[in-house]
C-alpha cells in the first residue's frame, strides 16, 4: 500500500516538474519572439538609412560628417553582439537619424522630395514598431523574469539553468527632461 502512495506521490511531483517547464519553456519562446521582432524592425531601419543618407547627401554637401557618423552608427548597431552593446548603440542610432531629420530641415527643397518624405514617414513608422515591440518584450521579459523568482517554479528554473532577461531600458539621453525654452 505505501508502494503506491510513493509511486503517486513521485508521479504527481513528476507531472508538476513538467507543468512548470513547459511553463517556463513557452515564456522563454515568448521572450525570443518579442527579440526577433524588435531586429527585425531594426534591420528594416538598417536597410532604409542608406537611401536616407543619399537623399540628403545630394541637397547638403557639407554635412558630410553628420552622413559619415550615421553610417558608421549603423554599422555599429548592425555588428553588436550583446544585448546591452546592441541596445545602447540602437538609441544612438536613433539619434543619428533623428539629426539626418533636423539637418533636413534646413533644405526646403528635400522637405518637398517625395522620396525623402516617403522615407521619413516609413522611418517614423518603424521607429513607432520598434517601440511597440520593445514594449512588448518587456512584457514577456517581466513575466518569465517573474515565474523564475516566484516559489516553486524559481526552484525548477534554477536547476534547469533558466536566467533571468535584460529589459530594454530608456537611454540616458531618453530620460533627461524635455527643456523649453522661450
């Protein structure tokens, strides 16, 4: 009789171990979702900025340095390997391109190119994806990064090597305050 009450016992503790795995299992899939997502935002960006930088490059000659340091940026942000590097050259990159938009400013002329505004409305509607995405990791990084401390499942993820995930965090520069002046 006691044979069988162990043999319950250590089938319902087996059957729970799996639970909690595949628990831990489908969030981490959900984590890597929400990653490849956000690159592959980013590669689309990475793929636009080129033909971003022509453009400008014909109506601004001598912003040429502005142009270089946005390739090289690109460059950069395309080759990181890991996630803080990626993430702290990504808000760079942003940045770049951001200035690609203020530099444009100056040259009516390449405000009213179709193919610049083109660029620039889908450049905007990446950058709004990208950031929907980030969100949407974060999510599903706090979640798995909660089952994996939460009784009994942290036990299981520890013995199975699961590790908690990075967020994506604002920059530095995203969290200084926004000053007006007149």
């Amino acid at each position: 009789m006691w044979v069988y009450i162990i043999l319950g016992l250590v089938a319902v503790l087996l059957i729970a171990i799996v639970g909690i795995y595949n628990r831990l299992a489908k969030q981490k899939v959900m984590v890597s979702e929400a990653s490849a997502d956000i690159e592959t935002f980013q590669k689309q960006r990475y793929d636009m900025i080129p033909n971003l930088v022509e453009i400008v490059k014909g109506y601004a000659k001598h912003e040429s340095e502005t142009f270089q340091k946005v390739t090289e940026m690109r460059t950069k942000a395309m080759g990181a390997t890991s996630f803080d590097e990626k993430a702290k050259l990504e808000d760079q990159l942003s940045g770049m391109v951001s200035k690609i938009f203020a530099v444009a400013e100056n040259y009516p002329q390449l405000k009213a190119d179709t193919n610049f505004l083109g660029l620039q409305t889908n450049l905007k509607d990446l950058e709004d994806n990208i950031q929907k995405s980030r969100r949407y990791y974060n999510g599903a990084v706090r979640d798995f990064n909660s089952m994996i401390v939460i009784f009994p499942t942290n036990i299981i993820a520890q013995v199975l090597g699961f590790k908690a995930e990075p967020f994506f965090e604002a920059s530095d520069e995203e969290k200084k305050n926004v000053e007006i002046k007149f």
